[in-house]
C-alpha cells in the first residue's frame, strides 16, 4: 500500500507548501498566539477570524470577505465569535478560533479582529448602576507567514517554498472517521492481555469504505473477529465490515470491533502509535482517502520471569520408541514487596507450539500454586517426540496447570494464536537482522561453524539430536491490588523459543552489558595465510562439532529393580538388563556397546553415587558382552544382557556401558564415545534357605 501521508496540524515545523483540504460542514481551527507587552490588562471583545472566499462556480465568481461585511445565513462561511478574551499584563497566551465552510470554494484566512475598551472603565463599572460609556475600538491583526528559506541555489528554482497552510481547499463531501477506545489503561502488567473495544463512527457526509490500521509496534495488539490480515506484510490490517452494511460505513453508522492488547516484555514505557486508512467511497470525489492517528503511552509493570530448560529423558526406551524431553520450567514472580501495586500470581496452562515435540498431560507441579511477591516455583512438563504419520495434525499442545480456575483455551484460538505468530514474526526479524546478543550462549563450536559457510546435509542432520525448535507459551492470571485497595484481575501469556537441548533459556531476556557482549562473541583470533584451522566462507563443513557427535545417542537399561537369591544354593545370581538405544539424530548410525570390566577407566569415571546399607560387591557383565547395531533416525533398538552378582548389596547396572556411534561406511576408529550416562540401581538380597 503507497499513499502520500497527508498533515492533520500545520506548524511552523511541518512542510506547508501544499494547500490543506477542507470539507463542507467540517469546522477549521486556528490557533492563535497572543502577546500583551503592556503592564496592564487588556480586555478584547468579539473576537474572530477574517478571511476570503472565492466559491469554484465559475471563473468570474466573486471574492467574498468577511472584514466589511455582516455575516447572513447565506455566507459561504459560519465564524465563531469570541465574547471576551481578557488578555494578562506582561504575557503571551493563547486563542482558539474557529470557521466552519458551507460552499465548495477557496478559502483564505487573512487574520484576527477584535474590539478593544477601556480597561479603566469596565473596571469602575458597578452592577447596581447603568452601563457606563465604555469607548470600543476596533483593531485587527493580519497575519504574516514568513516564507522559508531555501537551502540551497538549485533549491530557489526546483522548489515552490511558499507557506500555504491558511491557504484551503474547500471540497463538497468527504467521509469522517471518529475512533473511540473504550476500557483502554495506560497501566498494564508485562505480557498482560487487556480486552479494548474499538467503535468506528462516519462523522462525515459521505460512505467510507476499505478501512486499514497500521502501527509500528504490530506485536503489540490484535485485531479479532472482522480483521484479516493483508497479504504482503504483517504490519498492515484490513478491518471488515459486516455483510449488512455493503463493506462501507455510511454516514451516522458506526461498527464496533474488539481489540486485544498484549503489554512488552520488558518494564518501563511503551508508546502505541496507531494509523487509520480509509478511502472515499465515491472514488471520483476529493479526497480519494483520508488518515487518523492515535497514539498511546503505556507504563508496563514487571511481572513474571520465566527460565526453561530442554533436557533429555533416560525414560524413553520404557515407553516405545519415542523420543522424549523433560522441560524444567522456573518461574518468579517479580513484583517487589515495596511496590506500589501488589501481584499475586497464578499458573494457568502450558502450551507447546512445534511440528515434533507435542506436550504431554503429565506434568509434575503443586496444585493450584500461588505466587505472592519474589517467591519461584519449580515444575517440570513432559515432551514427546511425533511420528511423521503424513496426516495434518495441529502444532499446538496445551496442559492445563490450574483446575480450579477457568480454562484460558487453547493456544490454536484467537487471540492467543495471534500474540504467538507476532513474536515469531519479531524473532525471525531479529535473526534477519543480525545476532542477538542478549539470547547467544558461548559456544566455540558454534563460532567456528558459523565462520566455515555451507554445512554438508550430514552434519545437519547429526545436529538434529540438539535441536528443539519449539515454542513454549505460559498463560497465567495475576490479582493486582494498588495502594487504595482497589482490586483487579489481569491474565497475560509469556512466550519462550527453546532451540537447543541443554541450553537454559530465559524470558524476558537479560540485559547484556559491553564487556559482557564482548564475553560472549568470543575471544579475538588472528590467523594468517598459512593457518588452516578456518577454511574459507564457501567451503563446505564435512564433520559436525564434538560436542554434537557426543549427543547423538540416549540409552536407557531395564531390569528388576529388587532380585530374592538364595546365595547358599548358588553362588551366582544373573540379572536380566534389556538395554534400549535411542537414535535422536536425523541420520542412520552405527552404534557399538561395550561392557566395561572393573579395572576400565570409563567404569572408574562412572562410579556410582548411590548409597546402600550393604557394602556392595562388584559385578560382572556375562554373555553378549558387546553388540553393533544399525538405527535408522530417530529409532530405537533393543538388545538383552546379563549381569552377574557374588553378594547381596545394591549395585548400579548403568556404571559399566560405554556407547560408541559412527555413520555408516564410516571406519571403526571414527566412532565417538557418547556422553550420555545414566544410573539405574539393583538392590540384590539373600532369600532365606528353603526347607527341604
């Protein structure tokens, strides 16, 4: 959408070489800056505007000015008339002066006039007696614009820089659009949703129609049920008019629209500028469109942070072969017990936004929690892995956190949805842009990535098993009580963007001062020609970071968690182990397991923490004591062990695995030992002897 913006309040700051547009019975308003140099008072009676018309009937139409003649019905120009203007010793104040036009024309506003008395008189003036023989003089002002300087020679010749803002063009009809905000606070909490009802009314003589808004901060508000978001950009919205009414607004009609709004993230002010479109229904009438703008400063308050972590999940073998994440979730109330509001806060719902991961009803939190000032709660929310089955199914997944209160809905309805795609909108702009600094963790890997160009599909795939790529939405209610006493509800919703498994995100985003920015991006490094260690911008990354070869595979074991042998009978007792192997990359790998003896350093860095009564003895891993197995992406495969025990005690049967991966062809020695380890306890007890 091109237009020409057009100006609503000349000044002496705004351009003014174009002539302002006036309509028939829309009043035109001066404001007029009076200076008294006097030490007196000065009294000024029947204050109003001169000017000149010249109506467009023809050429030879008449100047018709107001100064010498009395105004009629039949004047092409209705002047509003001051009574009294009483103008203070020694100051400038000022008047607001008023014409309304009635006739197509060209009007010209020449000055001020006036009639003066004598203060003296009026002064010594008592009501019990007659009016007294006040002298009245009538004086003018006319005004002088000044005409702008140009700025430079070619500007004399290439510019007209003449001043014409008293100099209006009065059309016959145009629509005029009045904008009510109803319920509209200037005091909202962060991430707040307050409910605003917007009322259009056509003030004007004519039918308006193809109504858009546009604002600088589109993240900021949503426009629901009616509006219809314009192709081309998000920042421009189509407000629809209902079937009845022709898609126009007709003169004395007026269409209520509700708006959402969403408060910043972070605390401080906020400024909600807003400009209204819409267009001449008649398109052969000037003017074809006209514009409205609002603006509205918000003081935004704290209220909740919010810091997440995607970790891995030893539980999935258990459960079939999906993958899953456990989501830590910490959240604080931010309100300060000094404050002048007073926040009690309540967790509502969860909702996860991704086309992998999908939210599961099992979440770990207390019931119906309440957070009262500087006070955390800690929770931790249930993610699993999709199957790509080929059918449409929807991206969003909600958990309800509080049953007692009233359910939010789902995230997939409006407005919910709408505050969601905007942040989304904005991080995908932020990205665009460039790095953001207060989000990046240090990662060297990640810098040497970055500088080496075009990644090989391999390598992305192998750093698959880290990426998350999901959006977590926090809805909650807050009981806000000022210093009065007085009380009110307020519901907001809070959005994290977790990309990366074992990265601790938070929200809002902390501030990052220079030293700590220059932290961040890393030490400087200085290499010249013969240094190899970075390639070239186009060359092409063949082998994925260490630390993501190191998480490419999860395993977990499974056996009886309390074994009974009577140790007498046999000196031996074997334990069942079903080990499963969970591939969570997007490519097929070769998977190696070791069993691990005693006097092997991985099982000395595995040593178990576990504790027992019993003095536990060592175990020996007997019969398949190490396999290959080939696991497409994102599967697990299953294989049986055996563990065998000479005395009872309590013995962790995770301490002695070593996991090797490779990709397939990939030789035997490029197989890399995965991080990944876990502690499942065995607790082995001597059974009475049987009676024979």
């Amino acid at each position: 959408m091109i237009f020409k913006p057009t100006i609503q309040l000349y000044s002496n700051t705004t351009n003014n070489t174009a002539r302002p547009t006036g309509i028939v019975g829309e009043p035109v308003t001066v404001s007029v800056m009076l200076q008294n140099p006097l030490h007196i008072s000065i009294p000024l009676h029947d204050v109003y505007l001169l000017w000149s018309f010249k109506k467009s009937s023809g050429a030879t139409s008449q100047l018709i000015c107001n100064e010498m003649m009395q105004e009629t019905t039949e004047s092409p120009i209705q002047t509003q008339h001051l009574n009294s203007v009483m103008l203070k010793p020694d100051c400038i104040q000022e008047v607001i002066l008023c014409i309304t036009p009635k006739s197509v024309g060209e009007l010209h506003i020449l000055g001020i006039a006036y009639q003066m008395s004598n203060p003296a008189a009026q002064q010594s003036a008592e009501p019990s007696n007659a009016t007294p023989n006040i002298v009245s003089v009538p004086g003018k002002q006319v005004f002088s614009v000044k005409r702008p300087r140009p700025k430079s020679t070619k500007d004399k010749v290439s510019q007209d820089l003449h001043d014409r803002r008293l100099e209006i063009n009065v059309f016959e009809s145009a629509p005029s659009l009045q904008i009510m905000f109803r319920d509209l606070s200037s005091e909202m909490l962060c991430g707040e949703l307050q409910h605003v009802t917007l009322e259009f009314k056509n003030t004007g003589n004519t039918a308006l129609t193809a109504l858009y808004v546009a604002s600088t901060a589109p993240e900021l508000f949503s426009l629901g049920g009616t509006s219809s978001q314009r192709s081309g950009g998000h920042q421009v919205t189509q407000i629809s008019f209902p079937n009845n009414m022709a898609a126009q607004l007709s003169p004395g009609q007026s269409h209520t629209v509700p708006m959402w709004l969403r408060a910043p993230d972070t605390k401080g002010t906020a400024n909600l500028e807003m400009l209204f479109y819409y267009e001449n229904a008649n398109g052969s009438s000037n003017p074809r469109y006209r514009l409205v703008r609002h603006s509205w400063k918000l003081t935004v308050l704290s209220s909740i942070h919010l810091t997440t972590t995607a970790l891995r999940s030893s539980a999935a073998g258990q459960t079939g072969t999906k993958e899953i994440l456990n989501l830590t979730l910490s959240v604080k109330n931010c309100n300060q017990v000094h404050d002048q509001l007073m926040t009690e806060i309540s967790l509502l719902q969860i909702s996860l936004a991704s086309e992998a991961w999908q939210l599961s009803k099992r979440v770990v939190v207390p019931e119906d929690v309440t957070l009262q000032a500087q006070e955390v709660v800690h929770f931790v929310a249930k993610v699993q892995r999709q199957e790509e089955t080929g059918e449409k199914r929807s991206i969003f997944s909600d958990v309800t956190l509080n049953h007692n209160q009233k359910p939010t809905g789902s995230l997939s309805e409006r407005p919910y949805i709408d505050f969601y795609n905007h942040h989304l909108a904005r991080k995908t702009k932020d990205s665009a842009d460039g790095p953001d600094i207060s989000t990046h963790q240090l990662d060297p890997s990640a810098s040497v990535a970055g500088s080496r160009g075009v990644k090989d599909s391999s390598v992305k795939d192998m750093e698959a098993a880290l990426r998350v790529e999901a959006a977590l939405i926090l809805m909650w209610k807050a009981c806000v009580t000022d210093g009065g006493g007085k009380k009110r509800t307020a519901v907001g919703q809070h959005h994290v963007m977790v990309k990366k498994v074992g990265t601790p995100i938070t929200w809002p985003p902390e501030t990052v001062g220079p030293l700590q920015e220059q932290e961040l991006m890393g030490p400087l490094r200085m290499f010249g020609p013969d240094d190899t260690s970075y390639s070239s911008p186009g060359a092409s990354e063949k082998y994925a970071p260490l630390e993501t070869l190191q998480k490419l595979v999860t395993y977990s074991i499974w056996h009886p968690p309390r074994i009974m042998h009577d140790f007498k009978q046999s000196r031996l007792c074997v334990v069942p182990v079903r080990l499963t192997l969970q591939n969570c990359s997007d490519s097929c790998l070769v998977i190696k397991v070791n069993t691990l003896g005693n006097s092997s350093s991985a099982s000395s860095a595995n040593k178990s923490r576990l504790c027992s009564p019993h003095s536990s003895g060592s175990f020996q891993w007997v019969g398949l004591v190490g396999a290959w197995l080939e696991v497409g992406p994102h599967k697990s495969e299953s294989i049986c062990l055996s563990a065998a025990v000479g005395s009872p005690g309590t013995y962790d049967l995770g301490s002695r695995l070593e996991v090797l991966c490779r990709s397939p062809g990939a030789p035997e020695v490029d197989a890399v030992s995965q991080s990944w380890h876990i502690e499942s306890a065995c607790i082995v007890s001597s059974s009475p002897p049987s009676d024979s």
